[in-house]
C-alpha cells in the first residue's frame, strides 16, 4: 500500500473520529448530525489531495491520472473503514444505550413533523432498531466511502494529475 495513501488515510479516519469523540462528550445527540455528514467531505478532500500531490512530489513531479486516483481513493477507503469500525464500536460497545437515545430522538423528529407513523414501522422500530443502525452504517460506507469517494477520487486525480506529456507552463499567445 502507498505510504503517502496510509499516512493520509489514518489522519483522516483519526480526524473524524476526533470530532466524532468531541461530540460525544459534549452531546451525543450530535454525534449523527446531517451537519457532520456534510462537513465531513472537508478532511476526505483535503487528506485525498494531500496524498496524491505528496505522492506526485515523490516521484519527481509526475503522476498519471489513475495513480493519483488509487492513492486518492484508499484514503477515503481507510478513513471511512476506521470510522466504520468506531461507529460500531461506540454504538454496541462502549456505549449501547446512545442506540436507544438516538431512536427516541429520531422518533421525536418524525413527531414534529407531523408525520404519520404506522403501527407496523412503530413496533419495527422498537423491536429492531439495532439491526436497522447496523444496515445503516454499512450502507454509509458504501455510498460515502466506496461511491462517493470514487467520483471524489476522479476529481482529486484530475486536480492533481501532471504526465510528462503536460506542459509545465501555459503556451503564450
């Protein structure tokens, strides 16, 4: 595995577990906000450029596009695992009862919006909301860390890219 890719992966996986823990300590409601979803894409992007120009330096100056794009994309691939892998492990180990107090809270939000709840989806969520959270941190990981991060990874490689067939300055008129 590329060292520049690792290095990057790991700060960015590290990064967002950070934040994940800050909010746990401060409020753990926040701890799957839409907020911190979205805010999230600022570390992939950064740590994925970060990698692919430090492996672009390394070999003088010169990367293809498809080199940039794998050292890019095992960077979202590492980070999203590690937060995968912290998710559970706060969710069903160190703390299971954020479970219950996340199904609560969702249950109010469904309340406020005057949605109607079937009595079928109620007794579901009560009897399997576990089963449902595990479901839906793997499918987070496929759409963030394995989709999104491969359309991330395509823009990052074209940002970063530079072949020896470039030209190092602009062509003057």
């Amino acid at each position: 595995m590329n060292k520049h890719a690792l290095r990057w992966g790991l700060l960015v996986g590290g990064a967002l577990i950070l934040i994940k823990l800050l909010l746990y300590f401060t409020s753990s409601t926040g701890m799957n906000s839409n907020f911190l979803t979205c805010t999230a894409f600022i570390p992939y992007l950064f740590g994925m450029y970060m990698a692919a120009k430090d492996q672009r330096e390394e070999q003088g100056g010169w990367i293809s596009f498809w080199q940039a794009f794998r050292v890019a994309w095992v960077v979202v691939l590492l980070g999203s695992l590690m937060t995968l892998i912290f998710n559970f492990l706060i969710f069903y180990v160190v703390n299971p009862d954020l479970l219950v107090s996340m199904k609560e809270q969702m249950m109010t939000q469904l309340e406020t919006m005057d949605m109607e709840i079937p009595e079928e989806a109620s007794d579901m969520m009560d009897t399997n909301f576990g089963a449902i959270f595990k479901f839906s941190l793997i499918f987070t990981f496929v759409l963030f860390g394995v989709i999104v991060g491969f359309v991330g990874s395509l823009i990052v490689a074209s940002a970063v890219e530079k072949s020896s067939t470039q030209e190092d300055e602009f062509p003057t008129l």
